[in-house]
C-alpha cells in the first residue's frame, strides 16, 4: 500500500491484533449479517463467504490505517523533539519540589 512514505518503513510493523482491525473486521462481518437480514435470508448462516471475505477486508484495512497512524505519531514525535532540540531555552527544566512541599498541612475538622 502506498500510504506510508519510505521513512515510515523503517518503523516497526504494528502487531497482527490491533484496534483498528479488530473493529473493522466486526463492522465487515456485521454488514454481511445486515444484508443477509434485510434479503430476508438466514443471518448467520447464509453467505458465510461474504462475511469471511468481508471481515478479511476489514482487518486488512485495519491494518493499514494502524501502519498509518504509527508513522503519523513516530513523525510528530520526530518534529517535536527536534524542536525541542532547537529551542532549549524554552523547555528549562524546573526546580524539583518534595511531596511535603506540595501538599497543604492536614488539619482535621471535628
């Protein structure tokens, strides 16, 4: 697919189970059964090779969409951090305070 240039190829593959194929192949596998139910045929048991082929579909697209959303965020974080990189008086690091320091004194009300 040509979705993602050749630098997001570099980037590890998403794992075969995922949301985005998970769900698709259930909105697949579910528009087969609503055709089914609206012809009037038996939903489950009829054109058990449309709902296998549609929820294959489903997760292949899932995929995709996976491998797409990784490279957007790999390349956000890749533009973040450089900017970050490049304007550091910016991103000064701040004082560390104590869990003492932040809590307001305990007074119990009787």
């Amino acid at each position: 697919m040509g979705f993602v240039p050749d630098e997001g190829k570099s980037l590890a593959p998403p794992g075969i189970v995922n949301r985005n194929s998970v769900w698709l192949s259930g909105v697949g596998w579910v528009s087969a059964i609503l055709q089914n139910a609206i012809n009037h045929r038996p939903p489950l048991k009829s054109g058990v090779h449309r709902q296998v082929l549609l929820a294959t579909i489903g997760w292949f697209i899932g995929y995709h969409i996976t491998k797409y959303e990784n490279y957007t965020y790999a390349r956000l974080d890749r533009d973040m951090n450089e900017y970050i990189k490049l304007h550091p008086e910016r991103f000064e690091p701040k004082e560390k305070k104590t869990f003492a320091e932040i809590v307001e004194p305990f007074h119990p009300v009787r």
